[in-house]
C-alpha cells in the first residue's frame, strides 16, 4: 500500500473489538454511523465523500481532495501502473525540472 493511502488510513480510527468511531474528515466530529454517499458535514458545511478501498473493501469518509487521488490512483492500477512506480516518477521528475510535476505529465 503507497503512501497516499497510508495517510488516510490513518485518519480512520480503527478498534477491533467494537465499531469504529467515524469522523468527518474536515472537522474530526464524530459521526453515528458512516455516510453511505457524498453528503454535507452538518458541522463544518464541507462535503465528504465515501470511497470503498479496494484492498479491504473498507468504506472510509475522505476529503474532496483524497477522494481525487483515490480515484486517480484507481485509474492507474487499470493501466497497470503501481502507486509505488508513480510516485517514484514523480519524485524523480520533480528533482529534474525543480517543481511538481501534473500527474498526466508523470503517468506519461
């Protein structure tokens, strides 16, 4: 797992033997029980969003931001592109050129 969704992993706060506390992502108040689609954070009056991990089927509230990286790295796994590889290309060429470079110019 890359590092991206380490991070938002560890924004899930996770306890094996009862259900997990659930937060908003924005404003860390807690909700009763997890969103099953986009919705407004009746707090905050940021939008959350749902996504489902692949590796675990563990659904997990993101940000609007998190849930465009999680899409996009959807889509690199179906061109057979490891987070891992992409992140690396990514480093390397914003060593080369001195800023970060966009991610079509890294899939490229």
């Amino acid at each position: 797992m890359g590092d991206f969704l380490r991070r938002i992993l560890g924004k899930q706060i996770t306890n094996t033997e009862k259900e997990p506390e659930v937060t908003f992502p924005y404003c860390k108040k807690i909700l009763e029980q997890i969103s099953q689609r986009k919705k407004q954070c009746p707090f905050c009056k940021n939008y959350i969003h749902v996504r489902t991990l692949p590796s675990t089927r563990k659904r997990i509230l993101v940000t609007e931001d998190d849930a465009r990286k999680i899409d996009w790295l959807k889509r690199l796994g179906e061109y057979g592109v490891a987070e891992q590889d992409f992140e690396i290309t990514k480093d390397q060429l914003s060593k080369k050129f001195g800023q970060e470079p966009s991610n079509k110019d890294a899939l490229w």
